[in-house]
C-alpha cells in the first residue's frame, strides 16, 4: 500500500517538470554546482561583493533592481560604514518639499537601488524599443535561473549564416530564438576585481549570477537552516508517534 | 447534535459546560469512543490531512492578508515586501504556496481512495457529492488566489480561464464583463478575487463540517467495502485512529516541508516572478500543477460539432472544449448513480479495479498532456491527439465501462465482515 | 478521552514504557504547536523596511524665532519649536513641586540648544494631537500646546501642566547633525 502511494505521490510532483516549453527555439544551459547549491548551499560573499561590482559598473546601467534597497547589502558582507560609504556615492529624487518641487538629496541605507531610467516607457525608448528587465528577481523569473544567466552572459556567438539579424540585435545561443537586443554587456578586463579573482568573462558572469541569485532569494541560507530543524523535529516526532501508534495497536493486530 | 444522552465527566468545569452546551459530550461521541471499522489502511489518513492543510492555509492566509495589497499597482511589489521584510514572511508565503498544492495531493488521494473502495455508494452518496463540492469550491479559490501575485501567470491564467465563459451562448460576453468589473482583467477584478479567495476557504470549512456531519451519520467506508456487523469489527476513535493519523500526518509534512525549505519554487512557474503586463503574453500559459487534467480536457476538444453533411455548427469547439471539462468534473457528482453494482469494494472486483487503475493513468497522462504546449509531439504522435484519447477514456470509463461492469462483473466472493477479513489477510502474511 | 485509553491497560510491565512514550508524543506536540505560533506573532512586528525607515532629517534653517514646524516620524507628528527667549525663560521658572512629571528643563532638550524643542506631537492621555503649532491656534494656559480632546494643557517645555494626561510630551531620540540640521530617531 505505502509502495502504491509513494508511486503516486511521484506521479503527480514529477507531472510539472515535464510541463515546461519557451518561446523559439531553447537550448539547455549547462548545469554548474553553485557555490548556493543543495541542502547546506551558503552564499559565498567574496562572489556576491564581486558580483555587486559587476552589476553596479557593468549591468546598472541599463537594469533597474527596484526590489533591492542599500540596507541589503549587510548581507554581502559590508559593515555599516561601508555600506553608507557605498551609499554615499548617490543621489536620489525625493519630494515634493514644502514648495512643492521634487529635489535631489544624498542617499540613505533605506532607499531603493535607483533605477537608471525614470519609467519603463523611457528604459525602452532609450534600447532600440527593448526594455531591459529589472533584475531582483531574474534569476528566480527564469527555468534554471542561475545556469541560464550565466549561459546568456557568456553565450555570445557569432551568428550562423542563415540568421536574420536586425539592426542592434545580436546572436547568442541560450536566449530563447536566439536573437537578444542586449549587446554582449561583459568583456575580459572591464571590471577591476580587488581581490586577485581573474578578470575575465566567465568570472564576472558567475559572479554576477550568485549575485543576483542572493538578490531574488536574500532568505535562502535562513530558509535552509530552518528546513532543517523542522524536518529532522518533525522525523524525530513522527518515530515518536509511530511507536506511540504501535503500541496502542498492539492488542488489536 | 445536542440530543441524546450526555456523558458525565470528572472534571467539574467541563461538567458545568456540557450541561448547559453539550460540546465536550459531542467531542467524546463523535471523536472519542466513535466506532470506526478496524482495518482502515494508510489512505484513510487523507481525510485528517486535508482537514490540517485547510486549517495551516487559512492561518496562514490570514496573516498574509494583513501584509498584502489587493492593488495592480502595489500587489505585486507587496508579495516581494513579504518574503523580503515582513518577519518570517517568507516562510508564510511559502508555507501557503506550496500549501496550496500539497492540499490538492492530499484531497487527490483522498477521492481516489473513495473511488478504489467505493466510498461513494449508497448510504454516503450525499457524503461523496459534498466532497465533489469541497473539491470545486477549492479550485475556484486556488484559482483566485493564483492572481492575486500579479504576476504573468496570475494575468494571463485569469485571462484565460474567466474568458471560458464567455463560451456560453448569448451571454457570454455579459457575464464575463460582470466577472472582470471592466473590459480586461484589472484592478476592480484583482479586488473582487481578493475578496473571495479570502471568503471562500470560510465556505469550504463549512462544506467539511457538512462532510464530516454526513461521514458520523452513516459511519467510515473500510477497505473490505462491508459493513462493520458488530463490536468486534470496529474500534473507538480514540486513541486509534487519531493517533494513527497524527503518525500519517507527520510523515505527510516531512515531505511537504522538503518542499517548503528546499524547493519553494518547484510547483510553481517562472513567469509569475515577472510583473503582471498586458501586453506581452507569455509564450506558454500553464495553470498550476493541479488544474493541468481539467486544462487538457479543455484543450482537446479542437473541433466544432455540428450536424453532419451541413455546415451548421450546434457546439462550437471553444464551447466543446468548456462542457466536457466542467462535465468531467460533473461525471464525479453523478458516480453513485452510475457505479450501482453491489461490491463496493475493487479489492473484490478485479476488473473493475484494472479499469481504475488505467483511468488513474490516464488522469495522470492528461495532467502530462495539459502542461505540453499544443503543437507539441509524444513518441511520434501528436499532443491533440492523445489529449482526445485521454479524454475519450476518462468519459468512457464513466459512462460506459462502469455501466457495463454493473451488469457484467460478478466479482470475488465477499468475506462474511471485517474481522474475518482482518483474520485472513493476516493468515495469509503468516 | 478516557474510555480508549483505559480498555487497552492491561498488561502492567508495558505501562511505564508506554506513559514515557505518551508524555514524550505530548511534549513534541506541545513544543510544537508552540514553536510555530511564533512566526505567526511575529509577522505582526514592524518588517525590515518599517525599521528602516524610523530616522528623519530636519532643516532648521527656516524655522523663524517663535514658530514651530510639523515633521513626520515614524508615521507621527513631531514638533519642533524654535522657542523664544521669552519661552526658555518661562520653561526654566518653573517651580518642580508644581509639575506632575517632574522634569527640569534642561533634561528636555540638547546641551546649548536651548531654543530647540523637539517633541513627538501625540498627547500622553489618549493619543491626540494637541493644538499650538500654528500662530492662529491657542497655545493652553502654559504657552506651549493645548490638546482640544480632553484639555490637556502643556507649557513651553512641553511639559503637561493642567488636564488629565499623566506624562510630559515625549522628547524623541535625535542629535544635532550641524547647528541647521538634526536627525531625529
């Protein structure tokens, strides 16, 4: 009986993982083994300060990560003084004051990211009609978010001779269909890494990737550590229970 | 309730309550000494399951309201307030999103059980039919609470599934604007779901208290199929089968809590992680896991009917499509007018117990089916055309092979009760 | 309850395994069920952004002698009074045995600031928001603020004088960022 239900029980999870199909043509990205993969995955904070770099110097300038807010960045790492040194590098809008104009003041540890355009309608009109994603949630908003990522960073190629290119578009192997808008956005060398991390395409692009992946899941590491003393609270109950429910049944088998 | 003799308790205060409202006597009666058959199994643990998934989704449906904003423009950055700021808001969200689901499992398992054994034959027809009832009033409430993320998936599976109405004939178009509150999905639509998605799991705990009322009136269904004859057959509800299901119970929530911590995700969609937009669908809409049956159903009628050699239609594909899902649902609440054979049991009907199985696999493979994207292709054979066989099947198991089996099926020789059936399978093991 | 339990106590060796196993079931329950009322409770607490947003910048510059602003804190209104020489003087004559909530002066504002008051507008009895911030508006017997709901009358130290609030008008955390600026909270 419980083999019968235990099958069952698998048909009906494993049901959703087939359902799955995008739009054009998809390639599988290759999976990697994420420093925040499996059950005791933790976030490895170097890569995610890297990975703020990356987005800060690199991605942040077209992609909004409206969820986010300075006060975050605790997570990575940084005390509070190097997170008010960091915000002290911006400004925001803020307003109406007494007169009724908006004005800019320093930032805030409170304050959103700030996005580089000031509405969807200006971030499109400024990319060719293509509005770039806000990236909070990118990762989580993707099938096999972080492999996939890292894949379209790096899966710039050039395109096959029977591809039809627009203007500004530009051929890469993990986007779906191919044709993506976004110009390769990481070249070696570009961003200074502090650290002694090499300076190279694949390595801003896995750190970016477990950057964004932390920004989309901030709880992950909490969630697992929880996980773990329910369940083994709840296994260690339900043995309980099951010599509780033996030896009330004794007399009756 | 409330007549009948009252039990006298040690305890004074407990006393002086039941004399004057009978509850601790109600308890005793109906959770204490109720005589349930001896030889439930493991599927019988479904019923108190599902019961506890109600009680966890409307507790933690509660506390999440407190943090969400029913508005299109603040709903879905108030989710993401939730698993980011709201103390251990994650952990309520994620209990009650992949609570959603885990309550579909259990309620899944609890009809198949009440199909294998036929629990739905005379005296527990009604019993059955207000369990059909709790089982449609809780898919329009995951439905509704499917929008309320404002996510893509929220947006377009609202789309589609509320313009299945505007199939109906004539009105149609009317009532579908009625559901909306505009002429698209919108704010006023996003409020209304809010609204009964909180209302409506208030209505499903009282179709339980029905369900449960209509079970102590006619007594538990057994895996034998016959009816306890005596003391010997059956066992106080207390302390068997409560602790019983509280071992079950707890076995149920090791594998949902794997889901909860490790796998939040999982059942869920990518697209929903996206903003609400209503300009770009996306390219493949899914309903969530435990609709995927119903959807395929919907999507396999792909053809009009008319009358043959004219060109006039009767039922146009779309309106097809609509009838034969909610008439697959509709088949449920009819099933104890057409099983009328005598052996309720498909332990003692072999071949009735082949075609459930089979049914149970293609329940299964339309579920497949309706995650696939139409034009998608299985082992050579187009999609359309095993979701039209599937449903073929589930339509046919109901409504011909079940009829035919009440006359034809002679079934195996019954034992005298229970405890004879307890006594021999456990011969059999030693 | 009992009548289950009882019918199946007949074999005596067991019972004590048996009541260490219940008690054992119990408690897990118990703790349980205990455990997880928690994250319930605790949900209802301000979230990470309520938290972080509980400072507030104010300018100074622009608060003439004599006239007092309304900021918002914490979602509550905070006075802030540029007081004049009349009004510090007033605040500091005050004989202690007549107050209710006793408190000097000088322990209800920052160290040579004297001509700043900065309290949380919220009546110490049932939660209004007194009256005095505006020229127009009566300023109570005392000078300070008068709370129209039940008469509370407080003096130009916001301290309550007369009427039936039982505390002093709450001097917020905040500290002097420059002579103009303060940040409160």
């Amino acid at each position: 009986m419980m083999m019968r239900f235990a099958l069952l029980f698998a048909v009906l999870v494993l049901m959703p993982v087939a359902g799955f199909a995008g739009g054009g043509e998809t390639v599988k990205p290759p999976h990697h083994h994420w420093h925040f993969s499996g059950v005791n995955g933790t976030y490895d904070k170097a890569a995610l300060q890297r990975g703020y770099k990356v987005y800060r110097e690199v991605c942040a300038s077209c992609h909004s990560m409206k969820q986010l807010s300075f006060r975050n960045l605790t997570d990575l790492g940084y005390d509070e003084s190097q997170v008010k040194a960091i915000v002290g590098e911006y400004t925001v809008m803020d307003g109406p004051n007494d007169e009724g104009e908006m004005f800019e003041r320093p930032a805030r540890p409170s304050d959103q990211f700030p996005s580089p355009f000031e509405n969807d309608k200006a971030a499109a009109y400024a990319n060719g009609g293509a509005l770039p994603p806000d990236l909070s949630l990118i990762i989580k908003a993707r099938h096999h978010g972080p492999d996939y990522v890292h894949a379209l960073l790096t899966g710039y190629k050039d395109a096959p001779h029977d591809a039809h290119l627009l203007e500004g578009q530009h051929w890469n192997k993990y986007m779906p269909g191919h044709v993506i808008a976004m110009a390769p956005p990481l070249s070696d060398g570009q961003v200074a890494y502090e650290d002694g991390s090499p300076d190279t395409v694949d390595q801003y692009a896995s750190d970016v990737v477990q950057f964004l992946t932390w920004a989309g899941d901030p709880y992950m590491e909490t969630r697992k550590r929880t996980g773990m003393k329910v369940i083994i609270f709840l296994l260690v109950f339900a043995g309980v229970m099951y010599g509780v429910k033996r030896k009330i049944w004794s007399d009756v088998h | 309730m409330g007549s009948g003799e009252r039990v006298e308790f040690d305890n004074k205060v407990v006393n002086w309550i039941d004399e004057r409202l009978p509850l601790f006597t109600l308890m005793q009666k109906e959770y204490g000494v109720f005589p349930t058959p001896r030889n439930f199994n493991y599927f019988w643990n479904f019923g108190a399951i599902a019961m506890f998934m109600l009680i966890a989704m409307i507790a933690t449906g509660i506390f999440l309201a407190m943090n969400y904003t029913p508005h299109v423009d603040m709903a879905f950055d108030s989710v993401e307030r939730i698993d980011r700021d709201v103390n251990w808001g994650w952990m309520l969200r994620d209990i009650h999103m992949n609570g959603g689901s885990f309550f579909f499992i259990a309620v899944y398992i609890h009809i198949f059980r009440g199909m294998y054994y036929g629990s739905y034959k005379k005296p527990r027809e009604l019993l059955w039919i207000l369990g059909v009832v709790i089982f449609l009033l809780m898919m329009a409430t995951a439905f509704m609470g499917y929008v309320l993320p404002w996510g893509q998936m929220s947006y377009w599976g609202a789309t589609v599934i509320t313009n299945l109405f505007s199939a109906i004939p004539f009105v149609g178009d009317s009532i579908v604007t009625l559901l909306w509150g505009g002429f698209s999905i919108d704010n006023p639509t996003l409020n209304r779901f809010f609204a009964l998605h909180y209302l409506m799991p208030f209505v499903i705990l009282a179709v339980v208290f029905l369900h449960v009322w209509a079970l102590h009136i006619c007594g538990s269904n057994n895996p034998s199929g016959i009816e306890p004859k005596g003391k010997q057959d059956t066992l106080p509800f207390h302390p068997y089968y409560t602790m019983k299901d509280t071992f079950g119970l707890l076995v149920f929530l090791v594998i949902f809590c794997v889901f909860v911590f490790y796998a939040p995700d999982y059942l869920g969609h990518p697209d929903n992680y996206k903003e609400a937009n209503a300009l770009v669908t996306p390219a493949h809409i899914v309903p969530e896991w435990y609709f995927l049956p119903f959807y395929a159903i919907l999507r396999a009628i792909t053809f009009d009917i008319g009358i043959p050699f004219t060109e006039i239609t009767i039922i146009s594909a779309k309106l097809g499509g609509v009838i034969s899902m909610f008439g697959s649902i509709g088949l449920l609440l009819i099933l104890p007018w057409l099983d009328t054979h005598p052996i309720r049991s498909a332990r003692y009907r072999p071949k009735y117990k082949f075609f459930l199985l089979v049914f149970l696999a293609v329940f299964c493979m339309l579920g497949y089916v309706g995650s696939q994207s139409a034009d998608a292709v299985f082992f050579g054979l187009p999609m359309t055309l095993i979701g039209i066989l599937c449903t073929t099947y589930y339509y046919g198991f109901f409504l011909v092979i079940i009829p035919w089996l009440n006359n034809t099926e002679k079934g195996k020789d019954l034992p005298k009760s229970i405890h004879d059936a307890v006594l021999k399978t456990e011969r059999e093991k030693a | 309850m009992a009548a289950g339990s009882k019918s199946i106590d007949h074999d005596d060796e067991g019972e004590t395994r048996r009541d260490f196993l219940f008690l054992t079931a119990g408690s897990f329950g118990a703790v349980g069920a205990g455990v997880v009322a928690w994250p319930f409770v605790s949900s209802m607490n301000p979230a990470a952004d309520t938290l972080a947003l509980s400072t507030t910048e104010v300018p100074l510059d622009k608060i003439p002698k004599g006239q007092s602003i309304t900021v918002m804190w914490q979602g509550k209104p905070v006075f802030v009074r540029h007081r004049t020489d009349k009004e510090i003087e007033e605040a500091r004559a005050v004989n202690q045995a007549e107050l209710s909530d006793k408190q000097d002066d000088s322990e209800r504002i920052k160290e040579n600031k004297d001509e700043w008051l900065v309290v949380v507008g919220i009546c110490t009895h049932l939660g209004c928001v007194p009256v005095g911030q505006k020229t127009s508006q009566s300023k109570g017997e005392y000078g300070g603020w008068f709370c129209p709901c039940h008469g509370s009358h407080y003096d130009t130290s916001g301290r309550i004088r007369k009427g039936p609030a039982p505390k002093n008008l709450a001097v917020p955390p905040y500290e002097f960022l420059s002579d103009t600026l303060i940040k409160i909270g």
